[in-house]
C-alpha cells in the first residue's frame, strides 16, 4: 500500500476510475489495472475488488435542531421591499406590520402564491431578522443642533414627573438642523413632535426656526392632529422657549400644559430625540437646505404622503418598564402597533375622528405612498440646490 498518498484522495482516484472500469474491454481493463497497482500499491486481487464494488454512500453533515421551514430564495424576493418601503423596521415590529403590507403587496405586484403567503405571514421576528441578514443596512449617528434658551427659565418648569401616558395630547417637541454640518447663515430647521402616548408624529420645516414661523408651524401640527393638544415639552432653545409660545399655551378656554427638560439632558425628550433619527435624519438626511423654497416643498410632503406612511403603516414600540435582572437592566417594551391603531385603541378620541381615519387608511397604499415621496423627493433636492 503506497502511504504517500492520503486514504481521501485514494478514494477519489478510483471513484474516477471505476466508471472507466466498469465500461471498458478486456485490453482496457488490464491497463487501468496496472495503473491502479502501481499509483495506489495494491495487490492487483484487491485493485479488482476495489474497481467492481459500488461507490460508498457520501456521509451527509448531522443537523442539530429542527429542519427549515422557510425557503429564503421565495421568501426574500417579497419581504425585501415591504421591509425597505416600511423604513427597515426590527423582527418584531415588521411581524405586525406584515398584515397590513401583504395585501398591499398584492395590489401593487400581483397575488402571492399560497406557498408565500402563509409562511410569510407566519414568520417569528426571530425567522423574519434572519431572513433578512444579507439585505440589513447599516446607520449612522445624527448630528446635533441644539442651543439654549435664556428665556422664561423661571416661568417654565422642568419636567420631572412622567406625562399620563395613557391619554394622547401630550408632545415632545424638538427642532433638528437641515444646515449639511454648519450652523452659519440662513438655514431649514424641521420642527419634530411626538404624541407620547400613541407615538403619532407631526413634523413641519421652519425658516430659521424664528419664533413667529415656529408658532404659526406649531399651530398647524395642533389643527392636524387626531386629538386635543393637552401639553408640550421641549428643550430649552429659543424657538420654544418665548413669550409667545407660552401665551399662545396659556391664554385660551384650556391652558396646555408646557414644560422643559433638563438642560443637556436629552434623555428628557427621548421619544422625540429617537424620531429625530429615523423620521427626519433617515429621510433628509444632513444635506443644507438654504433656499427658503424648499419650506413649502417639506411642508407639502411632511403633511402628505410622509405623514400617511409613518402613522398608519409603520408599527413602533414603547418601552413598558424596566426590570432590574441582577447586575443588568432589562427593558421590556409593549406589543408592537401602528400610531394609527394606537389612536383607534384610545378611549379619549372621538367616534367621528375614528370614523375619519378609517376612511383615510381605506384609500391608502404604502407603497403608492413611498412612490409619492421619493417623487417629492427629488423635487425638492432640486430646489435646495438651486441658490
């Protein structure tokens, strides 16, 4: 036997030479033989052996655990844009999102084969994230624009007490800066608000975040919203914190409640601090929008189809409580919804503004919806580059 050569590759010469052997004459067989004898050393008995016994059975690989039930190659093709068209939601949001994309899917692409469609929607968050692990993108950091206010500190009282999170009406408010890395000259803010309660979200651009655009901004988010503004908390930059602001949340049959965090303390405002990133920065991203055309452009698609998208189809989490598990902390969040179910759940909205939203989300289609705003899109890069 000739050790020179390792019993794998023995294995695989003759699993090539068998086939030859099995088809040759009489002459041929002899000099496959005398190769067999001379390249692996055997005894030509055991070369004969070897060359007429079947080839072994291949050693298949044990599978630990239970085997796939979902196929990625039918699966991904479908789950890849209703992950990107619902902004790259995690497992658990993108299971409750699902009912409400499928259909939609449907309308724009076509019926989904039943092999599809029930594994789809019958996916775990857990089976979804790694469906999707070769198509996740990575995020960066937001940039920060926030400056104090030296106004009304004394009038304005800071928030230290939690908001009735069981009642919508309360916002946090926040400005982000559309500057593209400078805070110099004349420049886009987007004012940012968040419902605490039902995480419904308005966003509106301001000229400069003056005190007058920034009201007359705040007045049109408080006539657009489902319900009554009860309260607002906010920073303590200018654009808030004035005289004008606190009258106009004051001087009325209802006074809203106004209050401010903690200077330099962003987990204050940290619902409105998370929209900042994945409502304004992942949609307009850090470029510099100086020319003031572009206000009623942002305006138009923030109230438009941006807004549509974001509160009614894209489902987000609250954070429940947290629980201290030994030496960690252990957050625990609630089930998964929608703004827009989040409002209908609400004892405190009226029947006819639920009857209204209804009729609203009937008409929409989110994907029709992520069509508009890149349109809108477009549109309005072209108009910040022009001076």
């Amino acid at each position: 036997m000739d050790t020179t050569m390792s019993i794998q590759t023995k294995r695989e010469v003759l699993a090539k030479l068998r086939g030859r052997y099995a088809r040759a004459g009489q002459d041929y067989k002899t000099r496959i033989l005398d190769q067999v004898v001379e390249l692996l050393g055997l005894h030509r008995k055991s070369a004969i052996r070897a060359l007429r016994r079947p080839a072994p059975p291949s050693i298949r690989a044990h599978v630990i655990g239970r085997p796939r039930e979902y196929e990625p190659a039918r699966l991904l093709p479908v789950l890849k844009p209703i992950w990107l068209g619902c902004q790259q939601p995690c497992g658990k949001r993108l299971v409750a999102a699902l009912p409400d994309w499928v259909p939609a899917y449907e309308q724009e692409y076509g019926a989904l084969s039943r092999e599809v469609r029930e594994p789809l929607l019958a996916a775990s968050a857990a089976t979804l994230d790694r469906l999707l692990i070769p198509v996740r993108a990575q995020c960066a950091r937001a940039r920060s624009g926030t400056r104090p206010g030296t106004l009304l500190r004394q009038q304005i009282p800071i928030a230290t007490t939690p908001w009735d999170v069981d009642r919508p009406g309360y916002l946090e408010l926040d400005t982000v800066a559309l500057c593209g890395g400078s805070l110099d000259g004349d420049f886009t803010w987007m004012l940012d608000g968040v419902d605490f309660c039902t995480q419904w979200v308005e966003a509106r651009a301001v000229w400069n975040r003056g005190w007058f655009n920034t009201l007359e901004q705040l007045r049109d988010i408080e006539a657009r919203l489902p319900f009554g503004l009860l309260g607002i908390d906010h920073d303590n930059g200018g654009e808030l914190l004035n005289w004008h602001v606190l009258r106009y949340c004051q001087q009325r049959r209802q006074p809203v409640q106004m209050t401010r965090s903690r200077p330099y303390h962003t987990d204050d405002n940290a619902h409105v601090e998370q929209k900042n990133w994945t409502h304004i920065r992942q949609w307009f991203g850090y470029e510099r929008y100086d020319n003031p055309a572009v206000v009623p452009l942002l305006n138009g698609l923030t109230t438009g189809p941006w807004n549509h998208l974001l509160n009614f189809f894209c489902p987000v989490m609250k954070l429940a409580r947290k629980e201290r598990v030994g030496t960690r902390l252990r957050r625990v969040y609630d089930e998964p919804a929608t703004p827009y179910a989040r409002v209908l759940a609400s004892a405190y909205v009226s029947t006819e503004i639920k009857a209204v939203l209804r009729a609203t989300r009937a008409g929409l289609n989110p994907f029709a919806l992520n069509r508009q705003i890149e349109s809108q899109l477009k549109a309005i890069y072209a108009a910040a580059r022009r001076k």
